[in-house]
C-alpha cells in the first residue's frame, strides 16, 4: 500500500514537473517569437531609404538593442553613409517627423552610443602604458569632440541632435557627468581613473594657452592621419 501511494506520488510529481517545463519552455519560446516578430530589422545601409533608418534608430527594440559591437559597427556604417550632405539633410528631415516617444528614444540611442564610446576608451586607457596614458587621453578627446562635431554636422538642416532636447552629452565633462549618472557603483569605481585623467587635461587646457596650442597641433595631426587612412 505504501509502495503504490509513493509511486503514484513519483507519478503525479514527474507528470507536474514536466507541465512546469512545458509551460516554461513554450512559454519562453513564444516570449522569442514575439520578440523576434515586433522587433524591426536592421536596415542594409547600402540600399535602405532615410525612413527606414531613422526608425530603426527610433524604435524601442531597435538600435539600442543591437549588441554593443554591432551597434558600433552600424553607427559607424551609418555616419559614413550619411556623410554625403544631401542625405544627412533627408534623414535629419524625416527625424523631424518624429512622434514625442520617438524622439526620446532616439536620444537614447544617442545616449547609448556616447557610453559605447566612453567605455571603449576606458578599456583602451586601462591597457595602456602609464607613460602613455596623457597622450591617449589626449587621443580621446580628440575622438570625443570629433564624435560630437560629427553629430553636429555642418549646420542645422544638417544636425542630427536636433529635436532631441535639452541635456545631450555635447562636451567631455558633460559625457563624463552623463556616464557617471548612469553607471553601477563598480563600474564608476573602475572608470574612475579615466575620468580624473580627463578632468585634470580640461582643467590644464582652460588654463593654458600653450597647452590649448599644443592640444590644437596635436588634433590636426591625428585628423590629416585619420583622412590619410580613409584615402
């Protein structure tokens, strides 16, 4: 009597169990499949069309849920495309369509890329050797501040920040406050050198001329090669 009450016990439990798993795996699997079906796809850069990109850019499930190399890659990809002033003018146009919500969002794709940049460096700087590290920081900032002329672009039929609200990360202290506001305890502790570093090259570079001059030379040198490589 025990015996059969145990097994019909082991029965019903295993028959449990495996409604749990079912429910769980199917479950999971149809959480993908609607993931996958309102997630748009990431646009061919060669052949898609402003409005195409400037929703993906838009979307909540878009851009900024690409992984963190292939959201370089295809911000890279997209900047170079959209270098051309006639299309910069025609995505930023039909950035200006945007719904409120949109808007928002692509500014968090903006957010996410400044981070991607920021981190990157950080990474870079960690690496490098500390009789290195001035001029690395140096290097950064010359990517930064080319990263936000970038954005900028030439004017504003030609800004692709436009819309997007006050707060945008436009300087490196602003990028290092905004990066700060939005990092674990961990990480910040981790960064913290970084950030240091930086700040104490701003502070230099506000308060001597001879420094701004030699910042100045070094940044035109590091665009001529940065042309030189494109050519």
């Amino acid at each position: 009597m025990v015996f059969r009450l145990l097994t019909e016990y082991r029965r019903q439990t295993v028959i449990a169990l495996s409604c749990v798993v079912a429910t769980v795996v199917i479950g999971g699997g149809a959480y993908v499949l609607y993931d996958l079906l309102i997630s748009p796809p990431v646009p061919d850069l060669t052949v898609a069309e402003a409005p195409e990109v400037a929703a993906f850019m838009a979307h909540a499930r878009g851009f900024v849920r690409l992984p963190a190399a292939e959201r370089r890659r295809f911000f890279g990809d997209m900047m170079e495309r959209y270098r051309d002033p006639s299309r910069r003018r025609e995505l930023v146009a039909h950035l200006d369509t945007l719904s409120t919500q949109e808007r928002l969002q692509l500014r968090e794709a903006v957010f996410v890329v400044v981070q991607d940049e920021f981190f990157g460096d950080l990474e870079r700087f960690r690496q490098t050797p500390e009789s290195r590290r001035d001029e690395f920081v140096d290097e950064s900032l010359v990517r930064l501040l080319g990263f936000v002329v970038e954005l900028k672009g030439a004017g504003r039929d030609t800004d692709l920040t436009r819309g997007m609200g006050q707060g945008l990360p436009m300087t490196p202290n602003d990028i290092n406050t905004f990066v700060a506001g939005r990092t674990s305890a961990g990480d910040l502790a981790r960064a913290q050198p970084f950030v240091e570093a930086i700040e104490r090259r701003i502070e230099e570079l506000s308060r001597s001329s001879r420094a701004r001059a030699e910042f100045e030379r070094t940044m035109r040198q590091l665009q001529a090669q940065e042309v030189e490589q494109e050519g």
